[in-house]
C-alpha cells in the first residue's frame, strides 16, 4: 500500500443547529481534531421554531445558501466523506423534511436528522474526547434543546433531551423571568436522575455558555482568555445569572471575545445554567470547547487512535513537525526519570508534554524563544489540560529557553497556578535545558547519563566515553537547575 492521499485524510462534519450552521474540515488521522477548515453562518433555523413551529422562509434562504457553500468547499478540498447532522429545529420544525429533502436534491448532502438522546450522546463523546476521566453531568444547551448526560466510568450513561434551548429562552423571558423560571422547572421535573450529579461537576457544553464563560473572565479580568476546561465556582454562576440581565447591549457588544450573535441569548443561558447546576447540586461548573461535533469525530475514530492521551499526543505532533531530532523527548524523559521519580501522575504527565515540546521555539529569534514558547503553552489548541496545567507547561518551557522568574512575562502564571507548581515546573524547564545543553538535542548521549537527586545533591552522571561532552555551558546550565533546587551538585563518571 502506497501513503494515503490527501483526501483521505480529510474528514467534513456539518452540523446543522437551531441557531447556526458550521462546517469543520477535520484531518482523521490525529487523536485531538486538527481543523483544517471552520465556518460558522448564524442561520437562526430555529427562531420560527420557537414561535410557530416553522423555519422561516428568509432562515431557510440563508441555510441554503450556506450549505451549497459548504457542498462546494468540500469538493474542492477533496474530502473524503461529509457527515452531516441536524439538531432541534430541524427534528421539530412541520418543514423539517422538506428541507433535508431540498438540501439532498441541491447539494447532494444527506442530513440525519438526529434525536435528542443521539444528540447528548455526541455532546457527551466530545467533552470525554477533551477531558478525559470527565465524571460528573455534562449540559449541551443548544438553540432547541438542552440535553443533560451523565457521565460515568468514561461512557455517557442516561441522556435526556428537555425542550429548553437558547431560543426557547429567550421568547420565554418576553413574558418575564417567572415564566422563564416556570418553563426551566417544568422541564427539570422530567429528568428523574438530576440526584446523580450531587456534588459532581456540571460540564458546560454549546455556544451560549461558552460566551457566558468568556463574559464572565472579561469581567473578572482573568489572564487567560481559553474556555476549555475553565471552572466556574457555584458563586461565579449565581453572579452571573444576576448580573448579565442588567448589563447593556451596547456593553455586551463591546465585549470583542464574546460573539455579538451570543450576546442576546446570554441572560437566559445565565438564568438556566443556575437553575441546572442547583437543582443538581453541583460542586462547579466546567467549560467544555469540545461538543457534539468532537463527538462524532471521535465515534468515528480507530480504537487506537482514541486511546492516546490527547495532550500527549498533540504535543509530540507539534514536537514532531517542529523538532530538530527524533526521539529526543523519550530520551530525556528517561534521563531525568531518577531526578523527578516522586512527583504526582498528573505533573509526570505535563512533564511528558513539555519534553515533547521543548524543541518548540528553536527556530526563533534567540531573543524571543522564551516568550514563543510561554506563548504557545499557554495559548495552544491543546486538549486534557486546564489552566493550571497551562501554567506549568508555561513556566517549564519558559525556563528551558532561558526566561528569567522576574520578567514580566511570567507573572500571569502565579494567577493560574500556585507559587510551589510554578516554582516544580520551572525544574522540569531547567532539567530540560540542561539536557539538551550537554547532548546539542540529539538522544544517543542521554542514554549514556543520567541526571538525578539522593535528596542531598543533584547528580549528573556520565559514562567514561561521554566525559567529553562535559563543559563551561553545560556546568552553568547545571549549576541554574541545582540553585533553583537550593542544593549542591556532583558530576560523577561512571
């Protein structure tokens, strides 16, 4: 078999929603989707929907073109398969198969129109495809519906669709917020499993209460503007649901992260995301950027692939691409395994990360390799990680491209992240550095030496034919890792 054709690797997956329309070309060769190509129309199908049962006429007009749109993109792009789906407003709408049937005709495009419970499924799929070991409730709220799923053992266990979307919301809060409050509680009374998610998160799932995340870490002046993974205490809900009925359109509009077409479904999504996680009794709120279109790409993955670690594998696909020499990370994972052999799991595994990443920013200019690599930990399209793991992926990598603790650039960390993490991953970072000091990044001295500590002294050791590679740069690289440890060092040749 020869190496496979671009269009087999290119996967297009539409989903067709109550509020918008978006196209993600997706590569289906990664275990963490690559999107090669993302588009989003606000086509509103479901606002009729809302009213009188009907997707309007102009809504209809604006789907349409957008899909002929999309049909031809991926012509052009050679991809190899379409999957296309539809939500809420197209299951409930009276026109409903007449618009899958008018699409089929003009695009060639087959929709399945999916059910409530398939639709939580998916949203259930992409949030363990983005946070895996996700145990708790997970909430899609989409235009025409929320689903609520729980989580448990790494599979969605009950699912249940409620009538309740953004759009419903908003026409409910018209008649006032009593009647929005009357119409979220008569739903909720249907789900006879919300006992389950006592004290468990609540993982936030669908565009409006992504914008509410973002809304409120621009109120709070957060540092990091990343949704995924981004909590939310039960203090910052109530806040929210109180505060965003009272802030101005024109305020909210001036808000430049958070979408202007979110913005007049955010006081009811605020309103609603309180109620869910009290009447569960949630311990917090979590944000998922990964849904119901990850989760169809992950249903439709090899077992293989999806059994990868998400951040793992991204990083050393990064690192891969980017990388001077292969199987350096390995390497060095195991040289400096006796140095950090105490650590939690979680940090080994964020350790294993930057090691995957720490030929990230050679090619930069000498003088901004620290700040390109701070850049792309914190700000990367990684999955499995939170912010706090964001910061010490930061801080090790500063570290390794010799940023110093007292620049500026590193104070934002301590806002993640704790003094005693940041202070454990810039370890990692001079660990790193010193590695790739004394073998010039390539991995065939580091199997020859090790660096580890008795818990009294830093130890470098070398074997007797890689005594030679010892030096002024790689003696100040080790006595850097040894000051910041606060112990003294010792080379020894073994």
């Amino acid at each position: 078999m020869g190496a496979p054709s671009s269009g087999e690797l290119i996967r297009a997956i539409i989903d067709i929603g109550s509020n918008s329309i978006r196209l993600v070309v997706f590569r289906k060769d990664r275990r963490t989707p690559f999107a090669l190509f993302n588009e989003k129309v606000m086509a509103g199908l479901g606002t009729g929907v809302a009213i009188d049962g009907y997707m309007a006429e102009a809504n209809l007009a604006e789907a349409h073109s957008a899909l002929k749109r999309f049909a031809m993109l991926c012509a052009d792009m050679n991809v190899s398969s379409i999957e296309a789906f539809a939500t809420a407003a197209v299951r409930d709408a009276v026109n409903g198969p007449d618009f899958v049937a008018k699409v089929k005709a003009d695009t060639g495009i087959d929709i399945e129109v999916i059910d409530g419970k398939k639709e939580g499924r998916y949203a259930a799929l992409g949030v363990l495809g983005g946070i895996p070991g996700a145990d708790g409730i997970v909430g899609d709220l989409g235009g025409g519906s929320l689903e609520l799923v729980r989580l448990k053992n790494g599979q969605p266990r009950k699912v249940m669709s409620l009538p309740i979307g953004s759009l419903k919301l908003a026409e409910a809060r018209k008649g006032g917020t009593e009647k929005m409050q009357r119409l979220v509680k008569k739903a909720l009374d249907q789900v006879d499993w919300l006992v389950e998610g006592k004290g468990l998160p609540f993982y936030m799932v669908g565009g409006s209460w992504r914008a509410l995340a973002q809304l409120e870490m621009h109120l709070t002046g957060h540092p990091l503007h990343i949704v995924h993974q981004y909590e939310l205490s039960t203090k910052a809900v109530d806040r929210l649901a109180r505060a965003v009925p009272n802030l101005r359109q024109k305020r909210m509009r001036s808000i430049t992260n958070v979408s202007t077409s979110r913005t007049p479904h955010l006081p009811g999504a605020a309103l609603l995301l309180r109620h869910v996680m009290k009447r569960l009794g949630s311990s917090h709120a979590v944000v998922s950027a990964y849904g119901i279109r990850e989760g169809v790409f992950f249903d439709g993955l090899p077992e293989e692939l999806a059994r990868r670690d998400p951040l793992i594998s991204a990083a050393r696909e990064e690192g891969t691409a980017i990388g001077r020499f292969p199987q350096h990370a390995g390497a060095l994972m195991r040289w400096m395994e006796g140095m950090f052999e105490a650590e939690p799991a979680e940090e080994t595994r964020l350790r294993r990360a930057a090691a995957e990443l720490s030929d990230i920013a050679w090619r930069a200019h000498p003088d901004f390799r620290a700040e390109r690599a701070l850049h792309m930990a914190l700000h990367g399209n990684w999955a499995g990680i939170d912010q706090r793991g964001r910061a010490m992926l930061g801080a090790a990598l500063y570290a390794l491209y010799g940023g110093q603790l007292d620049d500026q650039l590193h104070s934002p960390l301590g806002l993640l992240a704790g003094y005693e993490e940041i202070e454990r991953a810039t370890a990692w970072g001079l660990a790193l550095r010193l590695g790739q000091r004394l073998t010039g990044g390539t991995a065939h001295p580091l199997k020859n030496s090790a660096l580890r500590s008795d818990g009294e002294y830093v130890i470098l050791e070398l074997s007797e034919d890689m005594a030679t590679l010892w030096s002024g740069a790689v003696e100040r690289r080790l006595t850097l890792l040894a000051a910041h440890l606060a112990m003294p060092y010792d080379v020894r040749i073994i």
